[in-house]
C-alpha cells in the first residue's frame, strides 16, 4: 500500500508542477501578446486559442493533488458532528463519488479524444491554429490519475478511519 501511495502522490505531484509551469507560460504569453499589442502594434496571433484551451489543462493538472492533500472545498453540517468512523465513511463516499465523476469524465471523453487523433483536430482559425487532440487526451489521461488517487484515499479512510481523519484536520481540510 505505502508503494501505491508514493508513486500516486509522486505522479500529482509531477502534474501540479506541470500546471504551475504551463500557467507561468500562459501568463508571460498574454504579457508578451499585450506589450505587443499596445506597445508595437503585433499581437501574439493565436493567444487566444492557446490561452482557452490551457485554462482546462491547467485545472485537470491540478486536480489530482488538490483532491490527495484533501484541499477540496467542502461543507461541514453533518461531518463536524460525525465521530472518527462516521467522518472516515462520509470521506469515503465522497472520493468514492468523486472517482465515479472521474471515471465517466475519462470514458465519456474516449471517443472524442479517439476521434481527435483521427482527425487531427484543430481549434482556431485563419493565421493560427492550435491543436486539440492533446488536450482530449490530458482530460482522459488526469481524469485515470484522480479515479487513482479517490480509490486510495477511499481505500486509507476505510481502512485507518481515526488517522485518515486526524491527518485531515491537521492538513487544514
């Protein structure tokens, strides 16, 4: 199990470092395409795109590691009263929920993603066009990691119940 959880851990860390560095790119990208915009007269053609396309990406790269530290926004009505077994199953159910979301996220977008290949889809039209079919796939691709990292995390709140939800409160969940 401890083997699991390193290299699930390890992997949403990767793509959290990834989403920080592709949004520091997009971010010197719209300060590029602004400056010359107001200051030269040439825009960055095709900021647009880029910039619509990543904001998904972004937010799928994050996902996984936001859900494991267990930073997810949630409401806490009924859990405050809960004891530890009682907090550990409403824990469960929920990545248990959160991974089905996953999983029909990642098999719903299958065939476009497959599709996308075929074609080469593109977004974009006139100067720039931007590739699509490698967003398709990062959703597919993160949409497996969190169905992963849910199942460990229901997995340890059913298995070690009063530390699962001591490590929760220290985390500042």
């Amino acid at each position: 199990m401890e083997w699991t959880e390193r290299i699930v851990g390890g992997f949403a860390r990767v793509l959290n470092v990834l989403s920080a560095v592709w949004l520091a790119s997009i971010a010197l990208l719209i300060l590029y395409d602004v400056v010359g915009r107001e200051a030269f007269g040439a825009p960055l053609y095709g900021t647009n795109e880029i910039v619509s396309n990543s904001v998904l990406s972004i937010l799928f790269l994050q996902l996984p590691l936001s859900i494991l530290t267990r930073s997810s926004l949630r409401t806490t009505i009924l859990y405050d009263h809960a004891g530890d077994w009682g907090k550990a199953l409403i824990e469960a159910a929920s990545y248990i929920l959160a991974g089905l979301l996953f999983l029909v996220i990642a098999f719903g977008s299958w065939p476009n993603m497959i599709e996308a290949w075929a074609i080469g889809e593109q977004e974009g039209s006139g100067i720039v066009t931007i590739p699509v079919y490698p967003i398709r796939t990062l959703v597919v691709f993160v949409s497996f990691v969190g169905v992963a990292v849910c199942a460990l995390l229901t997995v340890r709140a059913l298995t070690q119940p009063s530390e699962f939800v001591r490590q929760g409160s220290s985390d500042g969940a």
